[in-house]
C-alpha cells in the first residue's frame, strides 16, 4: 500500500505549511505546483487539466487538495477544478482532503457548526458549496474517499497573501498603521497556519474523518483591536492600530480589485464570526493549538527575515 502524501498548490499558504508538517511527520512528500519544481519531492504540473491531475497524484495514498484559482474567479473555475482533481484522485485510488472555509454558511447568528445550512447567495459561497458538493457526492458514490476541513481566515509564517499580511503584519514592521479589516470589537476565529496543516493532516490520517466536514481547531475567537494589541506588542515601537470600515473597503475597491472583492462577504467583518470545532475537538482530541500571542510573535519573525 502506498504511503505517499501528495500535496498540491505545495506553494502556497496553506500548501507550502502542509508538506513542512507532513514532512515533520515522517511522511513520504510528493510537493505539486505549477511553477518550477524547487526541490527533491517537488513536482511540476498543471491540475487544471487531467493529464497534470493524473500525474500529480499517481501513486498517492492521500492527496491534500490546497490550490485554488484567484480569488476573483471562484466561481468561474473552482468547481472545474475540484472535477479534474477528483479524476486524478480517483485514477490513483486515494483519499482527498480538502482545505475548504465557511463560505457555504453565509451570514448567520450564532457559532457555525458543521451541520448548518449551506445558505450562502453570493457568488463565492456558491461556488464553494459546489465543490463540497462535488467531493461529497463522489465520496457517497464510491469513487473517492474525501474529508473537508474548514478553517476560517489564517495567518502565520508564509501568509502574506491574506487580510493579515502587507495590511497587519507587513505595516506594523514598517511603523505603518495596523489595519484590522471590519469591525475591531466584533470576534472572530482566526486560524494559525501550522494548526491548520497538522488538523488537516489528521484528518488525512484517520478513516473516521471521511465523508464530511469539519472546523479545523483554532485558539480563542479575538477581536480585531485584541489581535492588532498582540502585534503591536510584539512587533515592538508604537505602531498605530485602526479598522478598515465598509466605506474605505468600497473606496480602496475602487483602484484595489482584491479589497474590492471582499465587499461581496462583508458580513464576516461586520459582526462576530466564530466557528464551533468541537467535533473535531471530541473525535481526535486532545487537541493542541498555538495561543495567538505565540503565533503572532513566529508570524512577525517570519515577516521580518522574508517579506520584502
């Protein structure tokens, strides 16, 4: 039986988190992306189209499902994707994880749970209940086994290209204001990279993650001003701290079209956004998370010797 851990979009965020875990793991690592390959391990291929798909995941015993199109063409390419992905995953008889969100809830009251409706009407919720869709519907059809595991938004070492990065990090090292995006008194989850990856590996692991869901385990829920008091301690000096509001969103919009695009799922940043990972919790526990001041610190050291 194969052993191999396949990863694809390896260069990304959470790509990139996922193979340095499996790797600390032990794990025999096939490292995919579309960009030259960097390294032993490290495959180049294009897994928008079969023929890269099939060859990314040959042989592999699980394959974690990390690539994704710009984030402004969601709902044009994604559920394309996840169907050539599922054609290389079933051609090699493994299991899928997939690094998924909390899109498909829309806005809600209360904690998110696992069990909730996916009720999302705009455009990116939609396409991302699609691809749950298409993976779950293949796990219950017998072609693939597949798991999900959804993380709200993350930071971490490597995580420049999110609400965290050139707007919290990047501008608290270069004395900048410190821009929380949306409400700064509202909580929010907010994942830890390397947690995301080791929970996402977990649920590659076990057989009882298959055929559903889950919240991937994350510290505390925080507001936006706890968060950015984290960094400015950290970060050392005086770096001024301020929220980005729905006006200045639709303003910076105008001339930035990724801040134009978040516009689309204002209500993660208007009121509290909490996701419940209790199940996770219950199934493979005991769970150990990094606590948001440890996080913040390895993120900013990062930001430090990496970011330009």
């Amino acid at each position: 039986m194969s052993d191999l851990h396949v990863v694809l979009g390896a260069t990304g965020a959470i790509g990139s988190a996922v193979v340095a875990e499996l790797t600390a793991r032990g794990h025999r690592v096939r490292a995919v992306s579309r960009g030259a390959a960097t390294g032993p391990g490290h495959l180049r291929a294009d897994v928008t189209t079969t023929d890269g798909a099939i060859a990314a995941c040959r042989d592999a015993a699980v394959v974690y499902q990390c690539a994704q199109p710009s984030y402004g063409r969601w709902a044009e390419e994604f559920p394309g994707l996840i169907r050539t992905i599922l054609t290389g995953v079933e051609a090699a008889g493994a299991k899928l994880v997939m690094a998924d969100n909390l899109y498909v809830y829309g806005p809600v009251d209360g904690p998110m749970t696992e069990d909730l409706p996916h009720a999302a009407t705009n455009p990116k919720g939609r396409a991302r209940a699609e691809v749950d869709r298409l993976i779950l519907d293949a796990h219950r059809s017998g072609r693939v086994r597949a798991t999900l595991g959804r993380a709200s938004d993350y930071y971490g070492p490597g995580g420049v290209n999110t609400v965290f990065g050139p707007t919290v990090f990047s501008a608290a090292l270069a004395g900048k204001t410190a821009r929380w995006v949306g409400d700064l008194d509202q909580p929010h989850t907010v994942a830890y990279l390397p947690d995301v990856a080791a929970a996402l590996i977990t649920l590659g692991e076990h057989a009882e993650a298959d055929g559903r869901a889950w919240h991937l385990p994350a510290a505390e829920p925080v507001t936006g001003r706890r968060f950015l008091d984290l960094v400015r301690a950290a970060a050392g000096g005086e770096p001024k701290i301020a929220g980005l509001g729905r006006g200045m969103q639709r303003l910076i919009g105008l001339f930035n079209p990724t801040v134009r695009e978040l516009g689309e799922t204002w209500y993660q940043r208007d009121r509290p956004f909490v996701s419940d990972d209790s199940a996770f919790r219950k199934a493979f526990g005991p769970v150990t998370v990094t606590p948001h001041a440890e996080g913040v610190a390895a993120t900013l050291d990062w930001y430090r010797h990496n970011a330009a």
